[in-house]
C-alpha cells in the first residue's frame, strides 16, 4: 500500500483523474491515496460543493467579530460566472448583527453592496436604508433589490419601500420609490423589478390618483422609461389597457406581461391579452377570444391569469391559458403556448397523455410556464386519471419529456421514498431542471426534519439529488477536513427561465446556490455544480474503507435516518 500523500499531493492527483476534489470526504480522498478507483462499484456520484459563507463569518468591511448572525430566510441569487448575492435582515436590533446586502467577487471574496443603516439613495439625509429583499444579481455582477427606508421618527415597520439597483455602472441608485413622481404622478406602490444583464429593471408602480392607474417602467438608476399606463390603447385593438400585471425583461429590453383591456367592443369574453416588446414596440401576442393555435377550430384562448408569462432572449414568449369553444370541457380547456418553435403553437393541453407514463395519466392544469434561451418550455402540472399526481415536464428540443412525479422514488433516497409534492422550476439554457420537492415514506415527515430537498439534472438529462433535509452535510471546504451537520430547513430561488430577469438559483452553467439551515441554529449559503459530480463512498463500501485499515472518516453528505 502506498503512503497516504499530503492534501497538495491529493490535490494534483485529483487532475490526473479528471474530477474536482475540493469538497470530496476525507474518506474518499484517502481511497484515491489507496488507489482505489472512484468510478467502481460502491461509489455514488454527487454534486461538488463550495462554501459561500456560514454564519458567524465576518461580515466584510465590519469590525473585527462582527458575524453573520443567520440565513434562515435568505433566498441566494446566483448568475453564469458564480458570483451570488443575498440579503439579510438585521438581527433583533443587534448592532453586532447588521443587516445588509452582500455578494462574491469573482475572485470568491464576499463584500458588502450596502448596510442597514445607511443613507437611502435619492432621499433626504435623514432618511436610512432598514431591511432588504429580494436580491437579484445579473451576469455584469451587478445587483438589484428592494429595501425599507426609515425617516426620522423611526416606526416599528419601515416608512415605505424603495426598489435600488447598481445597474447604472455608477454605484448603487434608486430605481423608484413610493412617493417620488414619474411622469408628473406620484408614485403609491411599485411591484418586483425584473433585472437584466445590461444594467435595466423592468417593474410595474401603481399611482396616488388611482389603484387602476398602473404603468410598466424600464431603465437604470440614471434614466427611466416609460413602455405602457393604464388608459394607452393596446396594440391590434381600439380597446385601452385597464389593468397590467408585472413584467418580465430579457437581455435586449423587451418586457412580456398580461394585461386587462377596457373599452369599444370589449367583453369578459376578450379582454385579457398577452404583450410583449419595449418602449413604442409593444405588441400582442395573444388575446382572450382569438383562435388558439393548434387546439382545433373553434378553440379559443380564455382567461390568462393563472400563470406568469415567460421570456427569453429570442423575444420568445410562453405562457398557461384557459382555453373555450367548440368541444371544449372541464377535462380539457387549459393548455401551455410558447413561441419558441418560431410562431406561436400549442405545447401540451389539459386532457393530454402525460409522457413516460402509462395510458390514463393525463394533464389536469399547468403553473409556473418558463421559456430558456433555446426556446424549450418547462412548467408545473397536476396530473388525473391513475389516481391524481404532480409532476414537472420540460422540452427537450421541442419533445415533451418528464422531469420527476409524485409518487416516484427519489434519486439518492432510500428504498420507499418518493416524491411527494413540487415547488417552482429553474429551467436553464443548456435544458437542465433543478427544483425543490418534498418527499415522503417510511420515517419522512416535516416534523422528522427530512422531507424536503433540492433535484436537478444533469448535462445528459439524469435527475440527482443535490442536497436533503435530514442529511449530514460537510460545511468545510477543505477535502481532508470534516465539519458535518445536520440540515433542517433550506432556501432555492425556483421560477425563471434564466431569461426573464428574475433572479435564479440555477445558472445556465448547472451551478445550484442554495441556503442552509442545521440542527446547532447555525446556517450558510452554499454552491453545489451538477456538471462536476464527484464520488464519494456508499455505506458499504465505507464498511470495506474501515475493514482495509482508513478508518470511517465520513463523507460530504450522509444519511442521518
């Protein structure tokens, strides 16, 4: 047997064999000094993982033990290059715990975008930034978010939101907030801002005149544009636009969104629509009433509120509608619709076969419809028939295909557990999926800490668990040193296609940023690469390791059942 080699020695083996071996066990790398092929039986592939950040790091720019008090609630934004972003809020009103929001460099150092506390761009001087949400961060490595202001007799809740971005190239700059004047109104409220590589948020403000008087903006900290209000006519039509929901934004500052009609000739029976384009570049897409494409004569779209348009940066929309007309029932009449093939065309309706299944299991409803770069759609569904079932479904150049379903035994689980429900989709430009599910068997319950888990697939479409509640899991970046804890709760940014700037856990590069929650309150944030799947031991194969004298010195992520 040869010498167990120093952790550099491990290291540069690790390149002769072609894997990464940073977040490898201890175990698995003595098996590599022993020679032992990590390809062979008794071996489990597993996605690599980097520590972002855990609590009780020092915060950047802070005081020497100033820490991380926690990222319970913190939702990660990750983009193409692996920087993430985050947010999170102060700690009880700790001063040794500010809040803030933060993200990586590209050399892996974490700083600090901006503090709770400090000056609130664009306001007064005694107006300060309190909490913050909903950090997004773009391919530029710039980030976008919302946040409290507080004004001088500070209240239990934040005076009014304000939505900020770096987006302009000079530092971090208000977008909108309420109270401020656009177009000569004042501004009441504001939705979520889509944000885009270029620097540009999309959102929608409702004014002080009216709950009805909406518009969608689009622009940086430096200039704002507007691309539709409430009361403009919308295109293909003499009717006026009433109501317009928040938009979604690709790389070229195209907004897609729905709307509500008003006026001449309009009825419930047509006034809802699907619009997508920029500034005085708006067009229809689809209106309630018109025929809908590929659903046979007769078949006409319905209502279309039930999903969120998607976007890619193809100018390519997808979207869930109602559909109605000539023979169409309550076993039939919703479908999902993308121009992705070229031209607008049905994708799957209600009553379809569901693929990879045997007659009798058909499509029920839809949600959460996205659209990636090669213009593959991807979305949420209930299933009837053989007892009723959820599942996530997703293109593969135009072929329908089944990602996961309920009632089927998950990847990396023991025998018996299978999937029991599904949150949102991340669908990327390479056709990968990663989601959030929550499990069930034998000994699987909320209260045992160990039913819900992250799933992704691979470059050759194989679906692998990325990380489970319920599991040990190694929080130390260092392959020859172990810091194992037990996970109990954990954070996924799910519903994007990668192209509609929204943030997103999943990259189009098959990195997943998650946060985690362990069994000690502490908690971290986390990047896992399902295109870099390393292999660590199985149990049994642990067993043969301590037989041959290594000695069970564990893994990254082990069962705790």
């Amino acid at each position: 047997m040869q010498d167990c080699l120093l952790e550099h020695d491990v290291l540069d083996l690790s390149m002769q064999h072609g894997f990464c071996l940073r977040r490898l066990s201890a175990t698995a790398a003595l098996a590599v000094c022993m020679g032992l092929s990590l390809s062979a039986q008794g071996q489990v592939l597993t996605p690599s993982v980097e520590t972002v950040v855990l609590s009780g790091d020092q915060i950047p720019g802070e005081s020497s033990g100033v820490g991380f008090s926690s990222f319970v609630f913190t939702l990660p934004s990750l983009n193409d290059l692996g920087q993430v972003s985050f947010n999170v809020s102060p700690s009880g009103g700790d001063e040794n715990s500010p809040g803030g929001v933060f993200r990586s460099e590209l050399s892996g150092e974490l700083v600090t975008v901006v503090q709770t506390g400090a000056q609130a761009p664009s306001e007064g001087d005694e107006f300060t930034l309190g909490d913050f949400f909903g950090s997004t961060i773009n391919n530029a490595g710039q980030t976008s978010f919302s946040a409290g202001v507080v004004g001088p007799d500070p209240v239990d809740s934040d005076d009014f939101l304000t939505t900020l971005s770096e987006g302009s190239g000079a530092g971090l700059g208000r977008i909108v907030s309420g109270g401020v004047s656009l177009q000569g109104d004042t501004v009441a409220n504001r939705g979520r801002a889509a944000f885009n590589d270029a620097g540009q948020s999309a959102l929608s403000v409702i004014f002080a005149a009216s709950s009805t008087d909406e518009a969608i903006f689009i622009g940086d900290p430096s200039s704002l544009s507007q691309v539709v209000r409430t009361g403009d006519q919308a295109p293909s039509t003499n009717a006026t636009f009433f109501e317009i929901d928040s938009p979604v934004l690709n790389e070229s500052g195209q907004v897609a969104f729905t709307g509500e009609l008003q006026g001449a000739g309009v009825s419930a029976a047509n006034n809802e629509g699907v619009y997508r384009g920029g500034v005085g570049t708006l067009i229809q897409v689809a209106r309630e009433g018109d025929q809908a494409p590929g659903a046979g004569a007769g078949v006409v779209f319905g209502d279309f509120a039930f999903g969120t348009v998607g976007l890619n940066n193809a100018n390519q929309v997808a979207f869930g509608a109602e559909l109605v007309g000539a023979g169409v029932t309550d076993a039939n009449n919703s479908g999902v619709f993308s121009e992705g093939s070229g031209g607008l065309d049905l994708v799957v309706r209600e009553g379809d076969q569901a693929p990879d299944q045997d007659s009798g299991l058909v499509f029920s409803s839809f949600n959460n419809v996205v659209i990636n770069r090669a213009g593959d759609t991807a979305f949420n569904a209930v299933l009837t028939g053989t007892g009723n079932r959820t599942g996530i479904y997703a293109e593969d150049s135009g072929t329908l295909t089944q990602v996961a379903l309920s009632g089927e035994l998950a990847p990396g689980a023991t025998d018996d557990v299978v999937f029991s429900r599904f949150g949102g989709l991340v669908f990327n430009a390479m056709g990968q999926v990663a989601f959030n599910a929550f499990l069930s068997g034998p000994g699987v319950s909320f209260t045992a800490r160990n039913n819900g888990a992250i799933y992704a697939t691979t470059l050759d479409g194989e679906l692998i668990e990325v990380v489970r509640t319920g599991e040990l899991f190694d929080v130390n970046d260092d392959p020859l040193v172990e810091d194992l804890r037990l996970i109990t709760a954990l954070n996924f940014v799910n519903r994007t296609g990668n192209d509609d700037g929204e943030s997103s856990g999943f990259n189009d590069q098959g990195q997943v940023a998650f946060a985690l929650t362990f069994d000690d309150n502490t908690s971290g944030i986390f990047i896992s690469d399902v295109n870099n799947l390393v292999a660590v031991p199985e149990p049994g194969s642990l067993a043969l390791l301590t037989a041959s004298g290594l000695g069970l010195l564990g893994r990254r992520r082990k069962s705790a059942e």
